[in-house]
C-alpha cells in the first residue's frame, strides 16, 4: 500500500508538472518518470545513483508538502550526497 500510495503522490506531481510550460506538456505522469526520471529513481522508485532519494521510502522525500514537491520538480533539487541537481 506505501509504495501504490508513493506512486500516486509522484504521478499527481508528474501530472501537475505536465501543466506547467515544458517539454513534457500533455504527456502522462508515467511517460514523464519512464523518460526523465527513470535514469536515477530507477523502475521502481528506489534510486538508482548515491543520494538519490528513495521514492518508496515511507519516510523519505515524498514526506514533503505538495507545494514543495512541486517546488522541486519545477525548480530543481540537490538531495544531500548527491553529485545531481535534479
């Protein structure tokens, strides 16, 4: 149930993103994760690369407000250990 109730939060963040002026206008959460999100939250969320978040984590980065999140997606965030801005 965690990790369902992760997915939907992310793809509500992905799908609130995809209003926004982009490259990904219009697309689906999902295309969004598979094609820019994938190569370092891997298929499953957990994070594939030092310091990138675990999505799945129940106590993790999806703990954040909506506004945050959003916050972070749009503008871009440096996870502490992490060589990547996201």
């Amino acid at each position: 149930m965690v990790k369902g109730n992760v997915l939907m939060r992310f793809t509500w963040a992905i799908v609130m993103l995809s209003v926004a002026p982009s490259t990904t206008a219009g697309m689906p959460g999902e295309a969004v994760y598979q094609g820019t999100c994938i190569a370092c939250h891997g298929a499953d969320g957990e994070g594939t690369l030092p310091g990138v978040p675990d999505l799945t984590d129940p106590n993790g980065a999806l703990r954040k407000s909506d506004a945050e999140l959003m916050n972070n997606i749009t503008n871009g965030f440096r996870s502490p250990g992490s060589p990547l801005t996201m």
